[in-house]
C-alpha cells in the first residue's frame, strides 16, 4: 500500500489532531516586534512579544492545517491561495 504524500510529513493521533513531523522554527520575535510597531504608537514587553507569537503561531497552524485538508481533497500535493482562502472566516 502506498502511502499518500502528506503522510511523510504530518500523522494523525487517535483524536484526529495533526501533528508536524518537521522542526518546529515557529516565528523571529523581530518579526512579531514589527506587527506591533506596525499596529500600534506603543511598545510592548517582552512577554507580551512571546505571547502575540505564540497565538500567531497557533492560528497560522489551523490555517495551514485546514488549507492541507483541502489540498488532499483535491488530490494535489501542494497547498495553493485557493486552499487557504476558502479557510478564512
């Protein structure tokens, strides 16, 4: 039996949850520093700079992770705009 692409890099619990099999880099807190320079006259600490990148670091994850289900659904191999924006709320 072969197994479908996806599988090489994500597996699937008993609960259905996805996991990534890669590294995990997640976000540069420079980056995050600028979004809120960017939204914002204010300065933010240090905690709340980790704490803005974990939850965009989550979100980004449910969204890359509904955008694979399409993808599979329509038996490609690569996420394209079309998968990610019909997860948009």
């Amino acid at each position: 039996m072969v197994r479908p692409v996806w599988e090489r890099y994500f597996f699937i619990d008993g609960d259905g949850v996805f996991y990534n099999m890669g590294t995990e880099k997640g976000l540069p807190i420079a980056g995050v520093e600028k979004l809120i320079r960017g939204a914002t006259d204010f300065r933010a600490t240090a905690s709340a700079k980790e704490e803005l990148k974990q939850v965009l670091e989550e979100y980004a994850t449910q969204v890359a992770r509904a955008s694979l289900v399409f993808c599979i659904h329509a038996k490609r191999t690569t996420v394209m705009e079309q998968d990610v924006v019909l997860v948009k709320p």
